[in-house]
C-alpha cells in the first residue's frame, strides 16, 4: 500500500514538472526570437527614405508691413533677424516730409534667415505692425547639388591623377602638357566649387524681402478698402496741385517774356500790313484830256 502511494505521489511530481517545463519552453523560444528581431533591425536594409538624399530647397519671400515709423520698425526687424542667426544684407531708409514727417518715409531690407527660421520671423513681423502682402516661393535644387557634387568629385579625381602624372613626368613636354591640363582642371573645379558653395549658402540662408511704409499709405499693390482708397485718392490730387502749382511757378516767367514778344511781333505785323495796304488801296489818277 505505502509502495503504491509513493509511486502515485512520484507519478504526480512527475507530471506537475512536465507540466511546469513545458510552457515555459515556448516563451523561452519566443523571447528568443523576438530578441533575434531586435538584434536584425539596426542591420535591416535603409527604405527609400533613407537612400534619397536629402532634399535641398532654396526659399525667397517677401513683405510689406505698415509701421508708425518706418525707420524704427526697419531697425526692429534688423534686431529680429539677428536674433534668429541671420543678418541683413541691404538696408535703405527714405526720411518722409509734410506736416507728421510720414509723407514719402519707407524703408527697405534684404536679409538672410536659417530656412528653419523664417516661419518664426514671419510670425513675429505681426508684433511691429500691420502685415500686408507675404509671399513665400520654394524652388528644389537637390538634383542641381547632386550634379555638382558629381561634377566636383570627379574634377578632384582627375587633378589627384594629373599630379602624380607630374611627378612621374618623363620629359619637359609630358610635364608642360601635364601642367596645362591640371591648369585647366583646377580653374574648373574651383569655378564649381564657387556654385557649390553658393548654393548651399543660398539652401541654409533663406532670402527675405521687406518694405516698410507708414500707417495709412497704400501698399505697392493698392488700397485694401474704400477708406484708404479715399485717402489715397486725396493725397495724390494734393500731390497732382502742387506739382502743377510749381510747374506754373516755373514756367509763369517764360510765359510772360513770351507774351511780351508776340506782342511786338503782332504790332510789327499790323504795321507792315498798314504801310504795305496804304499805295495798293490809293485811287488811280485820272486821265488828262
């Protein structure tokens, strides 16, 4: 009896450990395996976003703002184009007339902003002022970089080979032709690397216009609404009056020296036709008998 009973209790140790091992075995394999999986995903192959190369996009803008004062506001936009690690290229200032001194004012600049940054600057423009029209224009250029890239790599080649072809020269004339031709090749690749160069300048630095005016002026493109239509309207007849009121006071001496000559001519004139006139209308001389 005792005998039967312990060889049930081992039957069932028996059973319980297979049952506790066997599980166990598939977690096993499969923790294994996704470890594999971890392991094989920095060695996978690149998709095909990570085989094109990256896209090189030169981006230009441009902006009217309306200020209080454009001057101020052109120094402001200066502050923030520095502050965003870019640098103004032009920079021109029109001081304005009348009665306000804001007849005439404006102002210009042309400035260089990282491309990452001109959205941010654009934003900011809101904060000196009224933001009138805003243009942004993109233009690709990565096939362009990839060709002078290639073209520049290839020129390098070709100056490595022509040096060691020079000091493997066997005569003067190998040398002198193996000279003329590395001439020529290094005027190219430096030529090419000037565009490179400028290019990448042109993709990390986006170029931005903007034109300052004062409140109230009309913009380049025109009025945006009856009111400043009205204005402008206005401003330009008084502009129009007083042009013509100097252009009289210009000409008003001109004008008089002139009547007073065709004055004398009319009086020389009627003179000349009075003389002239007088033995043409006398009566003819009666016959004698």
């Amino acid at each position: 009896m005792r005998r039967s009973l312990g060889g049930t209790v081992a039957a069932l140790s028996l059973v319980l450990l297979v049952a506790c091992s066997g599980p166990g075995s598939p977690s096993g394999s499969a923790g294994s395996g996704s470890g594999g999986g971890a392991a094989s995903a920095p060695g996978a192959a690149p998709g095909p976003a990570d085989s094109d190369p990256a896209r090189q996009v030169v981006t230009t803008a441009t902006a009217s703002l309306a200020v209080k004062d454009p001057a101020k506001g052109a120094q402001r936009v200066s502050e923030l184009v520095e502050s965003a690690g870019g640098r103004v290229d032009e920079r021109t200032e029109q001081a304005g007339s009348g009665e306000n001194g804001s007849e005439g004012a404006a102002a210009d600049l042309v400035v260089r902003v990282p491309a990452a940054a001109l959205t941010t600057l654009l934003a900011d423009l809101d904060n000196l002022g009224d933001v009138g029209n805003v243009s942004v224009s993109r233009s690709d250029v990565t096939s362009k970089t990839v060709d002078l890239d290639a073209r520049i790599s290839a020129l390098e080649t070709s100056v490595a080979r022509l040096q060691g072809l020079m000091d493997d020269a066997a005569s003067t004339a190998d040398l002198l032709e193996a000279e003329k031709a590395l001439s020529e090749r290094q005027a190219n690749l430096e030529s090419l690397q000037s565009q490179r160069a400028l290019l990448a300048d042109q993709v990390e630095l986006s170029t931005l216009t903007v034109h300052l005016r004062p409140i109230g002026v009309a913009p380049p493109g025109g009025p945006d609404g009856f009111l400043e239509g009205l204005g402008t309207g206005w401003k330009a007849l008084v502009s129009c009056l007083g042009v013509a009121v100097v252009v009289l006071g210009v000409l008003l001496p001109w004008l008089a020296v002139a009547g007073l000559v065709a004055a004398a001519v009319l009086v020389l004139l009627r003179t000349v036709r009075r003389r002239t006139a007088g033995p043409a209308t006398a009566p003819p001389a009666p016959p004698h008998g």
